[in-house]
C-alpha cells in the first residue's frame, strides 16, 4: 500500500505559511484584545463623549440605560487618560509578562532558581510587590488623604514634636511634648494629611510612570532597533541619525516649554519624557538584534522563504526579549527620579500626591517636622534601589551570557 510522502521543500507554499501567520495570534494576544480594546474605547469614549464636569461611568450609565445598575455597583468613578492608559498597560504586563510564566513552567523555575541566588534582588522584588499592590488596591480600601489644619504636623507614633508647632495635638501631651498617635502612624503634613495615605496613594503615580513610560519607550525602542538592525543599509542610517538627535534633545527644556503652554500634568511628563526617552534602549537593542540577525538560524529561516515581518516578530524580538526587559527596568528609576526633581522644584503637577509633591511640600519645615520629607523620601529611595537591584538580577537570570563577561 502506498504511503503519502510528506511535501519536499519546493512545494511548500511559504507565502501562504508567512499569511496565515500573520493572522494566527496567540492567547496572549486574544486575550489582550479581549481586554484591551474595551479600555481603549472607554478612553475614546471619555475623550470625545465626555464632558469635564461629569463623571465617565455615571455618564457612560446614563447612555446604556444601566444608571441604577451602575450606581448600585458603584461604578462612579472618573478616570482621567493617565489612568486608563494604566489599566491598557496592565493589561500588556498581565498578558505578555506573567501569563508567560505560567505558560512555560519549567522556564520559570530555571531563572527563578537563577534569580533568588542574589538576594537583595529577592528583597527588591518583594518591596517592589508591596509597592505595586498598594498602587493597585490601596486607593480601593484607603480614602484620599484630607486636609485638617487643626490636626497639620502631627508626628509619627514613637514621636514627638513641641506642642507649639500643632494647633491640635492628636495623641497626648506631656512635659509640652506633643506624642504622636495610631491614628496617624507615619504624621501628618502642614495641611493636616495623613502621610501613610499620601504615601499610598503615591504608590500609584509612581506605577503609573513605572508602566505607562516604560510601556512607549518599549513600542517606539524594540520597532525603531529591531527594524534598524534588520533592514541596514540606508533604513539603518535615517534611523540611526534618528537616534542621535533623540538623545541629544534637551527634554528638560522641552518640558519647561510644554509646561509654559500647556501647563504641567502627570500624562505630559509621561508623554515628554517617553517620547525623548527611547533612543538608548533603540540603541542598545539594535546592538542585540544585530547579534541575533548573524546567527544561522536565522539565515535558515530566510532560507525557508518566511517574511521579513515574521523573522522580526517570531525569531529576532523573542531572542533580545531578555536583554530589552533588563534594559526597560533599569529605565523605571530615571523616570522616578526625574519626577521627584521636577516636583521638588516646583515644576511639576501640584494636584497629583506623588512621592516629589509631599517631599516638596516638608522642605520649609524640615527643622521641625523631618518625618514629612524622611517617610516620602525613604519610599523613594528604596524603590529606586529596588528597581536597579532588580534590574542585575534579571540580567544575570535572563542573560548569562553577560555575566560570564563580566566574571573575566
């Protein structure tokens, strides 16, 4: 009986292969589309339906026809465009960062067993977990910090400050010593705000310059390095010149010029510095991928006949992705610290309660009340540290071949 014989390689129809791959997306991607697309909608929704007096739910309940459903699910809220972008940017972590992990178990296991031989790295992840669920649930379960002038420079619990400087002393008196309270553990400001609300409440301007900045230098860095490496020639050049102009920018003073006309706002110091902020990492991942375009399987798949898009997307990008994460995390404190400086001058979003903003706000009574720059400041400083401990980590876990370079 005669058998089949499977298909020699000139008969193969490596077009059609290269089409149908275009279109065969991945759970991930389903699943990011599945979620994402709705978040984006409700931004068009809000940008263009929305008036900036109501509230987007409520609104959003009123044309559904759902208002009472909506209100009985409390569904009131009001996101502004930084906060939706947050949730968009969510959704890519949760998608393409941790469902991997569970996706390829055996992976995991191997670098984490690499990961959890630094050690401060593993304390930095466990900081950094704290500060990212207090970012994400903290607002649902602590009230935004209010302003009581009677209760302003209250200390924290252990402390204490001389009853004059407080109107009204919220723990108990003695020897003309104002004690601090359970009540507010970590002080209050001058305004009488509570500092571990504010602190908590920062958590979530720093995750969302964490996710959303990290997220657009990614998108415009991986395209702008990957298609450069690949494409050479005078592509290559245009690009790369590109880059050099990017990185020669003055972004602070650009930033001083929008704040001139536009005022100053979180998504603009998101927008400005994302966008002046992605030449290194198209630099460095340009210098990876052109390692990566060398190899032979990579000249076999040309070979094969597969297009230059699904080379890019399916072989060149998956095999700097290690490099690209450790690149992006070692970004994240820059982009922190430059908005606390921008905050301490007095140059950045007044109405915003970041990190920056309450360090601002205590500089004029640090002689009496340190704890209200110290807490603020802390916070910052070890998450900034967390974030480069994390950083080494990855690239030794994700990328050994670095760290056998820098043994020698």
């Amino acid at each position: 009986m005669a058998t089949e014989k499977p298909p020699q390689f000139d008969d193969v129809d490596w077009d059609n292969l290269s089409r149908a791959g275009f279109f065969d997306l991945s759970i991930n991607t389903k699943l990011m589309l599945l979620t994402g697309v709705p978040v984006l909608l409700l931004g068009l929704y809000d940008h263009f339906f929305v008036s900036a007096r109501d509230a987007t739910f409520v609104q959003l309940g009123q044309d559904l026809g759902l208002a009472s459903q909506f209100e009985m699910l409390g569904l009131n809220h009001d996101p502004t465009s930084v906060d939706i972008l947050f949730v968009f940017t969510l959704c890519l972590f949760a998608w393409y960062m941790l469902l991997p992990l569970y996706q390829n178990p055996r992976m995991t296991r191997y670098y984490w067993k690499e990961f959890k031989r630094n050690r401060p790295a593993v304390v930095s992840l466990i900081w950094l977990a704290i500060v990212f669920v207090g970012g994400i649930l903290g607002p649902l379960f602590v009230s935004a910090p209010q302003q009581d002038l009677l209760l302003g420079n209250q200390p924290p619990v252990f402390w204490d400050i001389d009853a004059t400087h407080v109107s009204q002393c919220a723990g108990t008196i003695e020897n003309g010593q104002c004690h601090g309270t359970w009540e507010y553990p970590l002080g209050t400001d001058r305004a009488g705000q509570d500092i571990l609300s504010s602190i908590i409440y920062g958590m979530t301007i720093s995750m969302q310059i964490a996710f959303i900045t990290t997220t657009i230098v990614a998108a415009i860095g991986v395209s702008v390095g990957t298609v450069s490496a690949y494409s050479a020639g005078w592509i290559d050049e245009i690009l790369m010149r590109t880059v050099d102009i990017v990185l020669s920018f003055p972004t602070l003073l650009f930033f001083l010029l929008i704040l001139y006309i536009y005022g100053a706002g979180l998504g603009m110091f998101i927008l400005v510095f994302a966008l002046f902020g992605w030449g290194s990492t198209a630099r460095y991942v340009r210098s990876k991928a052109l390692s990566v375009s060398e190899e032979e399987f990579i000249k076999a798949t040309k070979i094969s006949g597969a297009s230059t898009y699904k080379i890019v997307r399916r072989h060149v990008v998956p095999n700097t992705a290690s490099s690209i994460i450790t690149q992006l995390t070692l970004l994240i404190p820059g982009f922190l610290l430059a908005e606390a400086q921008l905050a301490y001058l007095g140059i950045g979003d007044s109405d915003i309660p970041s990190w920056g903003q309450l360090i601002a706000s205590g500089r004029e009574l640090i002689d009496i009340a340190p704890w209200i720059m110290l807490a603020p400041g802390i916070a910052l400083f070890l998450t900034i540290l967390a974030f480069n401990f994390l950083g080494d980590a990855l690239l030794d876990a994700l990328n050994p071949e670095a760290e056998a370079e820098n043994e020698k």
